[in-house]
C-alpha cells in the first residue's frame, strides 16, 4: 500500500503548540470543549497535523482562540502556500 503524499501544507506549529501543553489530539478536542470553545472530533487535529485536509475557516478561529493567539501566528503553513 502506498503513503499518500499531503494535499495541504502540514499545520506543523499546531503540533508543536499542542506538544508543548502535553496534549494527545483527544485531549485537546475534550479541553476546547470544557472551556466552551466550539470544538470537533480529534480526527480533524490529526488530518490538518499531517496535512491530509487543510482546516477550515471556523476551525482556525476555534484553534487560534484555544491557543490565544491569531491564525496567522497558529497556521503559518498556510500563508507560506498562498
């Protein structure tokens, strides 16, 4: 079977940023939802990660709010491929 290259830039500093709080995808999925941030299955984390699926708008706003700071700042990855 055969790896499938990444269609979208990998969204390496949300890892990173995630990493560092010592949180599984699970985890942080559960965590935006505690604190009342409009959250989705972990699946997605895994798929913007490795670049399988770029993440969409209301995503980013989702991410960037949890991590406190601004989506160019969370998904550099993605302005680099414009």
């Amino acid at each position: 079977m055969e790896k499938t290259t990444a269609e979208f830039p990998k969204c390496e500093t949300l890892r990173l940023k995630r990493m560092r709080l010592g949180l599984s995808q699970s985890q942080l999925t559960c965590s935006m939802s505690e604190k009342g941030i409009n959250s989705f299955s972990s699946n997605y984390i895994s798929r913007f990660e490795c670049g399988s699926q770029k993440p969409w708008k209301k995503a980013r706003i989702a991410l960037s709010q949890y991590f406190e700071c601004s989506e160019s700042e969370l998904f550099p990855e993605l302005l680099k491929s414009r």
